[in-house]
C-alpha cells in the first residue's frame, strides 16, 4: 500500500473520530438536559389512586349513600411503546371487551394526551372486561386497571329524586367546573340530579397519584412515592330515615291502591302522580321529601341501559320527575290563605265577620254565568273562620271581588308573592320551578287583555292561571303556623369532611318576615283548626277525635271541565305549638279526600300514636 493511501486512511479515521466526539460534546454539553428530562419521562410514570366519593347521612347518622368496589379503565400516554398508538390500543380493547370503541376515544381526546397523567377510558367496567384486559396486559402496553368505587344506594329504591343520580361529565358542566377552577376531566363521574349534583363539588374526592418507576419493558420497578387520595365531603341531612321511609311507603301504598280503584268506577280518573313533604314549620328543615313514581338509583350506578334509561324518559307517569319542587300546578282552595290574608289586612275582616251564602252561586254584577260552591247546598250565614274551615266557594268569591273593586285584583297577587308564590323557595336541590301568580302585567303580555272581575274572582280560590309547587305550599302553611316568618326550606344539616370535622354548618334561612299583622296568622289558624276539628270542617271526619289537635286546610283543585282535579292536603300539629307541617299532593287524583288518611297516617308515625285503621274515604269532593 502505498504512502498516500495510507495517509488518507489515517485522516479519514482521524475525521472519523473528530466528528463522533463533536457529536458526543454536541448531546451532552448542548442536549444533555432536554434528554436526561426526556429519559426520566419515560422512567417515572404516574398512576391515580381514585378517591372515595363523600356519604350521605340522616340526621339520626344513618347512612343512606355509600361506596363500594368497582374498575377503572386508564391508558397512561407514556407508557405508551414506540410504534404503537392509542387508537391501535383502543382498538384492541374494543375488540376483546364490549366497551365501546367510540365511547372510548371521546374520553381519551379529552384528555391530557401529551402529559404524563392517566386519561380515564371508562368507569366502571365490568367484572367481565376487568379480567380480559388484565389477561391481556402483555398485549396492552400502558393500558391500566385499578380498583375504584361506585356509588352505593342503600336502599336503592329510597328517595331517588332527593339523593339523585351519577353519570359521565357533560361537555357543559366540563366546561364550567374547569372555568371554577376544579380539576376534572373528560370521562369523570359527576351528579347529574339531586344532592348529587347539587353538591358535587362537596361530595366529590380528591384523587391520589402514585410515582412508580418502569424499566425498558413498561413494568413497574418500584414505588417513588405516593400522594394519597382525598376522600370527599360527607353530607348529613334534617332528614329522618325512618320518617322519609314509612311516608315513601305510605304515598306509594296508597297511590297503587287509587289507581286500582280508578280501573273498575267511572267516576274516578286514574291518578298520575304523588308527593309528600315533612317540614319543620320553625327552621325550615325538611324531614321528608318523596315523590311517587320513583326509580331504584343503583340501575344507575352500575349504568343503566339506553334502552332502560329510554322507557325511564317515556314513562307517561315521569318518574323521573321530582313533584315536590317541580309539578306546578293550581293549589285550589289551599290558596283560600291567601285571599284570608288579604281580606284581613285589606278590607277590614275579622274572625267573626259574618258572610252570607244564601244560593250556593255567586254572579258577578252584569254577568250571567253563576259561580258555584262545591257544596250544592246553601250555607246561610257563616262566620269568616268557619267560612275557611268549611272551604265555602261563595264566600271567597265574594272577598275576591271585593279585592276587585277596590284594589283592581293586585292586593290578591301581590299577598301571594309576599307568601313566596311565583318564585323559588331556594332548597338546595336542582331544577325548582318557580310557579306563577297572574296580575294585570302578567295577562296583558301573554294574552294582551286586561284584568277583569272573573280574575279576581277565579284565583280567590286558587284557580286560573295560578300554579304553584307543593313545596311553595307547605312553605306558606309552615310561614302562617309560625307567626310571619317565611323560612327557606333545606336538606342538609352539615357538611362534615373524612376526619369528623365540620366543613359547613348550616342554620335557618329567613327568606322574608311577612309584613302582616300578627292577629292575621291567629285568625287564620283558628280557621284551621276548625278546619280540622269542627262539625263543618272539611278535614274533621279524619281529624276530630286526633290525639294531638291538628291544623289543615283541603284544596281539590281543577285542571278542566273534563280533566281529574289535584287533591291537596297542608297542615300542622300540635296546632297550638307546632313541631311539624305536612303537605300531601296526588296528581291527578280527583279529590283532596284521598289526602287525608295518608297526612293522619304520617303525623300518627311522627306522634308515635298507634295507627288504626282508618274510615275509607271515597267521595266526590272540591273544597
């Protein structure tokens, strides 16, 4: 070989060798931190620890809602191998489970997809698909299962409308949690009704993360560390378990029984729906709250088919709708109150005013349609509180139309909004309607008419366009039993957190002091006395002989000339000093005479007073 070749070889090594330690200076002098940050990326890997979500409790620390063991599904985007994608894994997943390929992706590309965090796929899954995925780890790579919860309904078919349901983060609630400043993502389990949602934020853990170092080969090496999850908030609520039971037992008993009775007499329609409420006239605090027709919570916990989920939504008798704060409908002769009120602080009536209902009919001056009592007999001369106890149409009339003509119907609407009618009551649960009480402004905009004697005439006793929720009506009774204070009604207690520490003490809200006189509520509980107790009150046949002296008011209210009328039934007790304030509302239930044994049940359970058997009540009524 000759010299020259020999040199050129020499300087092709030496080039050779400059070139790879330029190189080499140029990674560990220049990058040598971009690709130490990127090799501990691949070494340290974070996994959730998913936190228990918060209980709830009644007042007596009875738990209602719990926890128990589920799956999650992850995909950890950086343990991810070279040349294989999330879509291919995905993919895979979709074909040896039933979970669903799309329903995966959604929750995968809304998560953060080139951080190094977990993106949950799916909650909860199957027993089934928990032990193929696991089987298939090896083909599975950065795919995780971990041990989680789901929500325990205890008694799954109790208060479903109070306690509400679970379900997958909305695009919007997403949006505006995020936008609050709280940590969720895509794919996260949130309330979707009821205290569930209402307190979602309380309710809903803080998950934990686990540091773990993995070789080449994606499998764990050792723990780094751990941050523990953060359990979340339990709720305890002013309501009494067995009281929220027996009542929902009760409602639902009855309900049955009405609709069975319905199918064979044809004077009866079939009722579509009920509602009961328990509440502490002097707090506001709700004891019971049920609506009836429900559903059993845990289908929803452990995912409820479309199809279920479907017949739920086209179920005629809407179980899933909670009546107490959102059927709105005309209250009837429950609104008499109402008109009481205004008649006392307004046009000078008393308690021994005395009305005359000579004909049963009442007409308004120039005008020839009669409007008639309930009863189809005269009265003759009544007394204004025994007018109230025995619920008499023509007297009523006759205070509407005198509110009439001198105040032109608004001294009418305007007492009901003092009482909370026409807006909400403010429980802390989602969705409350607000109802509407009609003035002149109110017609004149929707049917460009103005406010005539029959207006005043027909809400004088609760009908019209007047709609109200039935928790607007215990509310008012609760505000007339009390003496003028209008308490905002609430269901939870406290807010207490895992180590027994009290994050949020809840006390009474006074919603507003009614500006009437003192003597007005007297007045108007003397009427409801008698309502209850006397010969002629409309309540008496199931309340006379009561152990504790009851105070109520009936209302039959009608949705038309060929339609089921409402039956209502509010009062309190002990009348003198009240404890308690019960509403009973059947929809669609024909008369307020159904009411009354199940309101004498519920205040017999709540007095401890041996129930018996009650004279069966089945009469045409509309007081």
């Amino acid at each position: 070989m000759s010299k020259k070749r020999i040199f050129v070889f020499k300087m092709i090594i030496v080039l050779f060798f400059i070139v790879l330690i330029v190189r080499a200076g140029q990674l560990q002098l220049y990058m040598g931190e971009y690709y130490y940050s990127l090799s501990e990326e691949n070494r340290i890997s974070e996994r959730p620890i998913a936190a228990p979500r918060g209980r709830i409790l009644d007042r007596n620390s009875n738990i209602l809602v719990s926890n128990r063991l589920s799956y999650d599904l992850y995909i950890l985007p950086n343990e991810i191998p070279e040349g294989i994608t999330a879509h291919l894994l995905i993919d895979k997943i979709s074909t040896l489970t039933a979970l669903n390929k799309e329903f995966l992706m959604e929750n995968y590309s809304q998560g953060d997809i080139d951080g190094s965090s977990a993106i949950i796929l799916k909650r909860n899954i199957s027993t089934e698909d928990m032990v193929v995925i696991k089987e298939n780890y090896d083909g599975l790579p950065g795919i995780l299962v971990n041990e989680s919860s789901i929500r325990d309904y205890v008694y799954g078919n109790l208060a479903p409308h109070l306690f509400g349901y679970l379900g997958e983060i909305g695009v919007e609630d997403l949006r505006d949690l995020r936008k609050d400043g709280y940590n969720y993502s895509g794919g996260d389990i949130v309330g979707i009704t009821g205290l569930e949602k209402e307190y979602e934020t309380y309710l809903n853990g803080i998950d934990g993360i686990e540091q773990v170092e993995v070789n080449s080969h994606r499998e764990q090496v050792k723990v780094l560390g751990i941050k523990p999850p953060v359990q979340g908030n339990d709720l305890v609520l002013n309501i009494d378990f067995e009281l929220q039971e027996y009542t929902e037992k009760l409602l639902q008993e009855n309900f049955l029984y009405l609709r069975e009775i319905a199918e064979t007499d044809p004077n009866l329609h079939t009722p579509t729906g009920a509602a009961a409420i328990v509440m502490n006239p002097n707090t506001g605090e709700i004891l019971t709250l049920c609506s009836i027709p429900g559903y059993n919570l845990n289908d929803f916990a452990e995912g409820l088919s479309l199809s279920k989920y479907n017949d739920l939504m086209n179920d005629p008798l809407d179980p899933l709708v909670n009546r107490p704060i959102r059927a709105t409908v005309p209250p009837g002769s429950i609104f008499k109150l109402v008109t009481g009120t205004a008649a006392i602080e307004y046009l000078g009536i008393d308690a021994d005013t005395i009305f005359n209902d000579r004909t049963a009919k009442f007409y308004i001056p120039n005008w020839s349609r009669p409007y008639k009592n309930w009863k189809r007999y005269a009265e003759g001369k009544v007394r204004f509180t025994d007018a109230i106890a025995s619920s008499n149409n023509i007297i009523f009339y006759q205070l509407g139309y005198r509110l009439y003509q001198e105040y032109h119907g608004e001294k009418l609407s305007e007492t009901a909004r003092y009482y909370g009618l026409g807006k909400k009551t403010g429980i802390d649960l989602p969705g409350e309607k607000s109802g509407l009480v009609p003035d002149e402004a109110w017609k004149r905009q929707r049917h460009n008419e103005g406010w005539y004697p029959g207006d005043s005439v027909n809400l004088s006793i609760g009908q019209g366009s007047l709609l109200t929720t039935p928790l607007q009506l215990i509310d008012m009774v609760s505000a007339i039993a009390n003496g003028g204070t209008l308490y905002k009604p609430y269901l939870v207690d406290k807010i207490v957190d895992s180590d027994g520490n009290i994050v949020i003490d809840y006390k009474p809200v006074i919603n507003s002091n009614l500006p009437f006189k003192k003597d007005t509520f007297r007045i108007l509980r003397e009427g409801m006395i008698k309502g209850a107790n006397s010969n002629r009150g409309t309540s008496s046949r199931i309340f006379r002989d009561f152990p504790v002296k009851i105070a109520g008011k009936t209302g039959t209210a009608q949705t038309g000339t060929s339609r089921p009328n409402h039956g209502f039934f509010a009062g309190f007790a002990p009348a003198e000093t009240p404890e308690i304030a019960v509403l009973v509302f059947l929809e669609n239930g024909n008369s307020s005479a159904y009411t009354l044994p199940i309101a004498a049940d519920i205040f017999e359970y709540y007095f401890g007073i041996p129930v018996e058997e009650e004279e069966e009540i089945i009469e045409d009524s509309s007081f």
